[in-house]
C-alpha cells in the first residue's frame, strides 16, 4: 500500500480503543483488550489507533503502550488498519514509532507534545523529527489552539504525512486551512477528531472521516452517521447527530475530563469489558452514572447491572 492509498483509507471512523484495567490492582485487563479489539473489527470499524487519547495513552507505562501495539496487531490480524498512537519526548516517540513498525502497524498516530511550553518553529522541529526517523506513514494529532496552522503548511509537503487529525473545534480556521492546502495537491486525509458531535461540521468543511470513543459501545450508530454524511442524507445525518448530541455532551463534562470515564461506564452497563480508568481520572458517580444508564436504555442496548 502506497502513501496515497493509505490516505484514501483514513477517510472513514478511527476507532480508538478503551483500555481495561481491572478493579483495584488496575493493572491491564489482557482479555479484555483482545475483546474490545475483536468487538470494534467484527463491528466494521476498518481504522483502530491503540494509545489515543481515550485509550487512556499518557496512563501507560512506555513497555505497556508497546504491549498494546503488538497485541492490537496481533488481534486485527489485518482485518483493518492499525495506527499506533506514539509521543511524549521526541527520542521516545522515535522508540514507539519503531517498535510499531517492527510490530506490524500500518502507520502512526503522534500525540501533540504536552509540555507547557511549546513554540510553532519547535512544534514543526517535533513533529518533523519524528515523522522522518520513522519508516511509517504518519498522522499528527493537532490539539494545541495555541499553535498556529502555519505549522501544517510547513509539514504537509512531508512524504511520509498522511493524515491530520484535527481536534480544534474552530470551524472557520479549520476549512480555511483545508482550502489552502486541497487534497488534489497534498496527500493528507483531514480527519476530524472531536467525534460525532463535530463531524458533521468538519465534514461540510473538508473533514474525510473522524474519530470515535462510541464505537467502544454502540458502534451501529457511529457508522450509521458515517453512511448519511457520505450520502448527503442530511435529515439522516441530524436524526442520529440528534441521537448522539447527548452522550458526547457528557464526555465534554469538566472540560473533557469525562471523555474515558463515560465511555467506560457504558460498556460495563451494556455489557461489555472496559474495566476502571487510572488517574488522573475516576470513574462515574452519581447523575452523570445516571444519565448514562438513561442513555443506554434509550438505545435499546443490554443493561449489565441496575445503578445503585
């Protein structure tokens, strides 16, 4: 598969996995990570990025987060495209972007770099490094509202870049950025990375596909909305936006602090393995446990246990 085909394939759901920790020890739940995997590639989900964010990635020790690749590749057994997530200092996000490679991942995913003080020239020096010490096609994660998209124009030229996720929800900067670089000259999928409840904004703005948290727990109704925005089925598209609206509401409760934790805590209930969040997050309690529960019996899906 060349650069240009792995691109086009970007235009879909990325699907990032939860990371199941068991009750107390919180060490990795191994079965449940095989059955999370199984249950996002059996459910048609064709783009899984293990260590994104809702996997729960700066929680992780480095030789878990390799742990993780290897076995998520081993468990997709190429039924679809794995793209390791990969960061923190630039040697080490070198190291994980190797042992991906070695692993068998089709391409990486980088995290935005987390330390408090971050210039756009060292952005472009950071993202750079990494992307051309790696014998992989690379997807950035752009988060930093800081920053500039001046950045992106410096990169995009890079062979080896092939996708953005874009995770800004400033949909006039982000459609001006696409218009100024156009697909028919750089071979970069834009995806949109805030989920169902921006995408189909960052569709109508050049967005090719998104990420996904819900498909963890209701993957139907992601790619539903996926079908209706490739169709243009606008009374469709805002039927399911409508539908979801809700649940990612709750994962933007404390400024995004609940992104894992509702997540999780609509797997445990419609039966599924996602086990406890580590620090620095809890799990649910009380309404906002409620309302997921009120959300899942909405759905239709299976209740594991009544809520206390």
């Amino acid at each position: 598969m060349n650069y240009q085909q792995l691109t086009e394939k970007l235009g879909t759901i990325s699907g990032i996995p939860i990371t199941p920790f068991k009750k107390g020890s919180k060490e990795i739940d191994w079965s449940g990570v095989k059955e999370n995997i199984e249950f996002l590639v059996s459910n048609h989900v064709e783009v899984i990025v293990p260590c994104g964010n809702t996997s729960e990635f700066y929680a992780l020790t480095l030789q878990e987060a390799k742990e993780i690749i290897k076995k998520t590749v081993e468990y997709v057994d190429g039924r679809a495209l794995v793209i390791a997530g990969i960061g923190y200092s630039v040697p080490t996000a070198i190291e994980l972007g190797n042992f991906s490679k070695e692993a068998g991942a089709d391409g990486t995913l980088l995290h935005m770099p987390i330390h408090p003080y971050i210039t756009n020239e060292g952005a472009v020096d950071y993202f750079k490094n990494i992307i051309e010490a790696i014998d992989l096609p690379s997807v950035i994660y752009f988060k930093n509202p800081d920053l500039n998209d001046e950045i992106l124009k410096e990169l995009v030229s890079l062979e080896k870049l092939v996708g953005v996720k874009y995770a800004i929800n400033d949909l006039p900067r982000f459609a001006k950025t696409v218009q100024t670089l156009p697909s028919d000259q750089y071979h970069v999928a834009w995806i949109c990375g805030t989920a169902e409840k921006w995408a189909p904004f960052f569709s109508f703005a050049g967005a090719a596909g998104y990420t996904s948290g819900l498909v963890n727990v209701y993957p139907q109704k992601s790619l539903e909305l996926l079908q209706a925005l490739r169709d243009n089925n606008y009374s469709l598209i805002w039927q399911v936006w409508k539908e979801l609206l809700p649940f990612e509401n709750l994962r933007e409760k404390q400024n995004s602090g609940y992104n894992v934790v509702v997540v999780k805590e609509a797997m445990e209930q419609a039966g599924l393995n996602a086990g406890v969040p580590r620090e620095p997050v809890a799990e649910l309690q009380g309404e906002d446990k409620q309302a997921v529960a009120d959300l899942i019996r909405r759905w239709n899906l299976s209740i594991k246990s009544v809520i206390q």
